[in-house]
C-alpha cells in the first residue's frame, strides 16, 4: 500500500523521497490522522488504521 505522499508522486510522474515518507508518517502519527485511497479501475478501497 502506498502512502499519500508516495501517492502524491505517482500521480506527478516521480518518486517521492524517502525524506518526505518519514516526515509524511510522523505527521499521520502525531496528528492522529490517516488515509484512503479509492483503486477505481479495480473498484477497491484501502485505508490506514486512523480511518
């Protein structure tokens, strides 16, 4: 499962920083917030624990 910066990079074309997943995570954590994503083409959905 990606993450939503590594999300973020997938739909500009290129490869989020390893920086930017640390700092991503630790703002998830710290802020108690999570994350989906809706797969269309599969019509599937993923979500973090937070959700």
């Amino acid at each position: 499962m990606l993450t939503a910066a590594q999300g973020k990079a997938v739909l500009a074309g290129k490869q989020g920083s390893q920086d930017d997943v640390g700092v991503l995570s630790l703002a998830e954590t710290v802020g108690n917030m999570g994350y989906w994503y809706w797969y269309i083409q599969s019509e599937s959905l993923s979500w973090s624990e937070q959700v």
